[in-house]
C-alpha cells in the first residue's frame, strides 16, 4: 500500500494568504505523514515556477527522519519562465533562510535550460528533479509515471475536463490533489476521471484519486517496488552506469566484468567529450544528446576532481561541409575510467573481476548466473546485460535464448562491432604553440589539446571508426596500428590544418602512441535501453539491457542508465515519451539519421 487509510485529509483550502500556500499545499497531501517509510514518493507540480511549493517540499522531506529514501518532484513550466529559473530560485528563498542553500544549488544545476524535459539531480542524487519546459497537455501527454501528489496551482493552464484527465493518467490510486485553477464545472470533472472526496471552498479543491473502476496493470503492480538486488554484467561506462543509478535508491548491486578491472573496453578511452549532437531538424539524437549532456556534467562535477578527472573546457564544434562553427559553453572532456571508477565506489555495489559469466538460470524469480566451471558468481531478482557485444553470444546460446522476447533473437543480431584507435602524446613544450585552440574541437574527429594523463600533460586525436566483426566471435581483426595513425593523422588535418601541420612529423617519427577498443553499436547509433523480457501474466520483466552506446558513452550513459532504473522501478522518466521510445530495443528498424 503507497498511503495510511486512516489518515484523513486536510482542512479545506483557502486562498486568503498566498504566503502559506507551499504549507498549505503539503497539508493537502497529508505529508510528510504519508510519505513515512515507503521507498520513494512522487508529486506532479504544474507550475514548477512558483518555486517555493517545491523549496519547502524540498525542505521538509531533508528534515524528515522517516523520509522516503527517493522524492521524484515532476514540474511543469513555461519556456519563458525556464530562462529565470536560477533567479527565481533565489527570489523565492529570501525571506526564508533555511531555503537559501537549496535554491542555490538549484539554481547552479538548471540554467540555460531550453524546452523539453531535463533530469537534474539534487540531494546527492537522492531528490530526482524531471522539469518538463513547454506546453502543460502536450507535456503531460508524454508522462509515464505514477504521482503520489498533484498540485495544480498558478495561472498558466485553464484545467478544464480534459486536462483533468490528464492528471488522473498520471496519478496512482490513492492520490492526493489539490488544485486552484478552476474551470467551470470542476467537481463533476473530478468525478468523471475518477476523483473522489471532492472538497472545495469556492477558490480551491482537493480530492483523492480512487475511480471505481479498475485500472488494469495499474492496479497490479505497487508504485514503487521494494529495492531488491540486481547483477549487472559489465563494469565499464554502461555498466557502472546502471549500478550507481541502482544502488542511489537502495538496491543491493553485484558487478561481474570479465577482465581484471574496470573500464577494460572501450570505457577505457584516455579521455573523451560530453559534448551534444547538432542537427539541422533538431532530431530526437540531438534533443536527448542535450539532456545527457547536462546529466553527465552533474555526475562530473559530484564525483571526479576538476582539472584532473574533467574540466569544462567548452568545446568548439566545426561543420567542415558547411562551413559552420558551433560553439558549446558547456562541452567537457572526461577520462571515462576515473568515472567508472567513481559510480562503482559506492557501499550498496560489490564488483568481481576475472568473472566470466556463461550460464544464467531463472527459478522462482530469482536468475542465478555461472562460471565456465559451474560456480555461482551471483544471485538476484533482476539482471541488466551491459557487456556491449559480449551480450550476443551469452543470449543466443541455446540454452539462454528462451529467456529473450518475441523477435528480440533477431534485434541481438543487429548489433555489430566498430573498432578505434585515438592517437595522442606527451606535449613536448607547455604551453603549446599559439596556433592550437585552446579548447577541444570537434568535428571531423575530435581534438583535445591538454589533457593530464598519469604520464603527462598529452594531446590526444582521433578517434578512427571501423567497422569489425563482433569480438567474441571467430573472424574479429584489429586493424594494423599504423594505418589507425595514419587515418587520424589526415582527419586531423582536415579538421585543423595547422596543428595537423606541426605534429606531422611526430606521426611520421612514430613518436605517437595509440590506444583502442572496440565500441558496440546498433543499427541506427542509438543506445539499447529496455527489457529484454516480456511481461507475462502481470509479472514485469527481470532482464534488461543498457548497450550500444557506440563513440556517445559519455553523452548517453546515464541518461539511459535513469530511463533503464526508471522502467524497472516505476519512476518519471528522464526524458519525453516519445524521444524514450526511440531507445526501446523493439524500436523499428530505420536508417539513422545523423552522425555517430
């Protein structure tokens, strides 16, 4: 059960003091009461921008000793008012002293913020912020969440009958609303979608959603699973991914990787950039390259050591075909590994290397997974593959392949294999020469131009993009080092002539060294995110997979790690609906649209 039936609700509302409207609001909902020991708890705020309903929730919930472990706050608001979020933030704290330290950090994590949905994390990762910037119904209409709390106040939406409806889509059974912006005949609407205990003072209503009809899955499932245990196959930036995101919210996370330490794979790249996809139509890569970004940034700057581990350097983005150049105030580069390293030192996650896992057995809703030698690595309720290509040849073995989906034999075969190599060297003077940017630039390749390495300060170019076979299958070939130098050594050029120019003779001298890995993509450059499983007989599925993420990891990895801990747990998604879609492993089969 998500709520106390005894606890009644509370006094009508009135609008006579605008200044108690937060308290009032939270009274409404009977909390912090309600919320008192469950797992997490959600509310849906349609005017996020008045700020400080949602200070004081914020507030409240910190102070709470019996305080679920994870508040979702979802919230609506105008483009317009997006732009001021951080003043407004400020503005709503200052007759408030205990609200100055949230409003700021707020404030720092929302600005710049364009229309769309954006995940922000807060409280260290304990509050998740999902900010929905545009239109109230075309928003909503998006949703895939459950609230435990609605509040519909301010001024920006008349809530007629059918944005009534709206609300209740996105209302669990049993929950509180209260609403202030009245349409005519809002009673009989409320009653009509499903809300009942309808109480009103002329300016204000609140009810409870408890439709006398059956919600089908709705009713089925609880809003919020109990945490339980989860493996994750795979400890590099995938996979790290998932299990931080798991282990914030309570799960029990078990990493079991192959090689004989973290980021072994491609999530080993010396250092990488965050910085968003562009496209002319603005397409769905390039809207969710932006939330990714942002989140990655958040995780950056929690997590790793500015000016060692990451900096926001900016990055210079260059359209050699047009032309054109694009500058990123907030690109970054990253050393993936330091990051991996960092989401797996968390005290709810147990790693073991050298475990190479082959077989995986389901009983009684519980997968077990082995070794060659039949020895139990792992035990848990719920299995997420993020080994990248590695996950072919473990699922379609006979004897694991019945666990898989209708067709989703077939999309596994769609993954392929795309090797790189990236060339890079110690700097031989510092500062270097006037003519390098003193910022990364992307593009035709990429180009860093000091990056601190454990052997130095180094540049670092590439990266190369071959298509290979899968390397867990016979046939996979590296391509011969030298041709990778000389492929990076031309891009180079091409991108910027001049720095290409100086260091030529450093290629030629085979002073350069190389790294490289092999990237797991799919067919159309978007990561795989989703189940595996289909639901059987109400019961959701327990194998999932975050992979593909090909040359974006950085971009991409924990945007889709909480849409992947989001599906599982019943949680708003970081992302619009139709943009989630587009990650779904039966997604349909189009040509990509869009660079790598």
């Amino acid at each position: 059960m998500q709520h106390k039936a005894t606890c009644p609700l509370a006094p009508e509302l009135r609008m006579d003091d605008a200044s108690t409207l937060p308290q009032r609001l939270l009274a409404s909902s009977a909390l912090p009461y309600s919320w008192a020991d469950l797992p997490a708890w959600t509310v849906l705020d349609t005017a996020f921008d008045s700020l400080a309903p949602f200070l004081h929730c914020w507030h409240t919930w910190l102070s709470d000793a019996r305080r679920p472990r994870m508040l979702h706050y979802v919230g609506i608001l105008p483009v317009a008012r997006a732009h001021h979020l951080p003043a407004l933030a400020r503005q709503a704290a200052q007759a408030t002293p205990q609200w100055v330290p949230l409003a700021d950090s707020l404030a720092a994590s929302c600005a710049g913020l364009g229309d769309g949905q954006h995940r922000i994390l807060l409280a260290q990762g304990q509050l998740s912020l999902t900010l929905c910037v545009g239109d109230t119904a075309a928003l909503l209409a998006e949703q895939n969440f459950l609230a435990n709390t609605v509040w519909v106040h301010g001024t920006h939406a008349l809530w007629d009958k059918w944005r009534i409806k709206s609300l209740a889509r996105c209302s669990q059974r049993g929950a509180y609303l209260a609403i202030y912006s009245l349409a005519p005949g809002a009673q009989a609407n409320l009653n009509e979608a499903g809300f009942v205990d309808v109480q009103h003072d002329g300016n204000s209503l609140q009810a409870r959603f408890q439709p006398r009809w059956s919600l089908g899955a709705r009713d089925l499932t609880l809003a919020y699973p109990t945490p339980q245990r989860c493996t994750v196959i795979g400890a590099g930036i995938s996979g790290a991914s998932v299990a931080y995101a798991l282990a914030r919210r309570g799960w029990q996370v078990v990493v079991l990787d192959q090689h004989a330490a973290p980021a072994c794979g491609a999530s080993g790249l010396p250092a990488g950039l965050v910085v968003p996809h562009i496209s002319a139509d603005d397409s769905p890569r390039s809207r969710m390259s932006r939330v990714g970004a942002r989140l990655m940034l958040q995780h950056a700057k929690a997590l790793l050591q500015e000016g060692s581990d990451w900096q926001r350097s900016g990055v210079q983005e260059l359209n050699l075909e047009q032309g054109s150049a694009h500058w990123h105030a907030e690109g970054a580069w990253i050393r993936p590994s330091r990051l991996v390293q960092a989401w797996l030192h968390h005290p709810a996650i147990r790693c073991h290397f050298g475990a190479r896992v082959t077989g995986l057995q389901q009983h009684a809703g519980v997968w077990r997974l082995s070794g060659d030698d039949g020895a139990i690595w792992s035990e848990s309720e719920v299995v997420v593959l993020a080994n990248a290509t590695g996950c072919v040849p473990l699922m379609m073995a006979p004897k694991h392949a019945h666990h898989l989906g209708v067709g989703l034999v077939e999309r596994l075969e769609m993954l392929h294999a795309v090797h790189g190599t990236v060339s890079y060297a110690v700097h031989q003077r510092l500062p270097p020469a006037d003519n390098w940017p003193t910022h990364p630039v992307n593009g035709h390749g990429n180009f860093l131009p000091q990056v601190p390495l454990d052997g130095g300060v180094v540049w670092l170019a590439g990266s190369t993009f071959e298509p290979d076979r899968i390397p867990e299958q016979a046939g996979h070939r590296l391509a011969p080092v030298s041709e990778q130098h000389r492929a990076n050594a031309q891009r180079l050029c091409e991108l910027l002539p001049a720095v290409g120019a100086e260091l030529a003779s450093a290629f030629a001298r085979s002073e350069v060294q190389h790294w490289s890995a092999t990237r797991c993509v799919t067919h159309d450059r978007l990561p795989w995110v989703g189940a595996l499983q289909d639901t059987t007989d109400g019961v959701p599925p327990s194998l999932w997979i975050h992979a593909g993420m090909g040359a974006r990891g950085l971009t991409f990895s924990a945007l889709g790690a909480e849409l992947l801990v989001a599906c599982i747990g019943g949680e708003p998604w970081p992302i619009e609906g139709n943009l989630a879609r587009s990650l779904d492993v039966r997604r349909p089969k189009r040509r990509r649209n869009g660079g790598a």
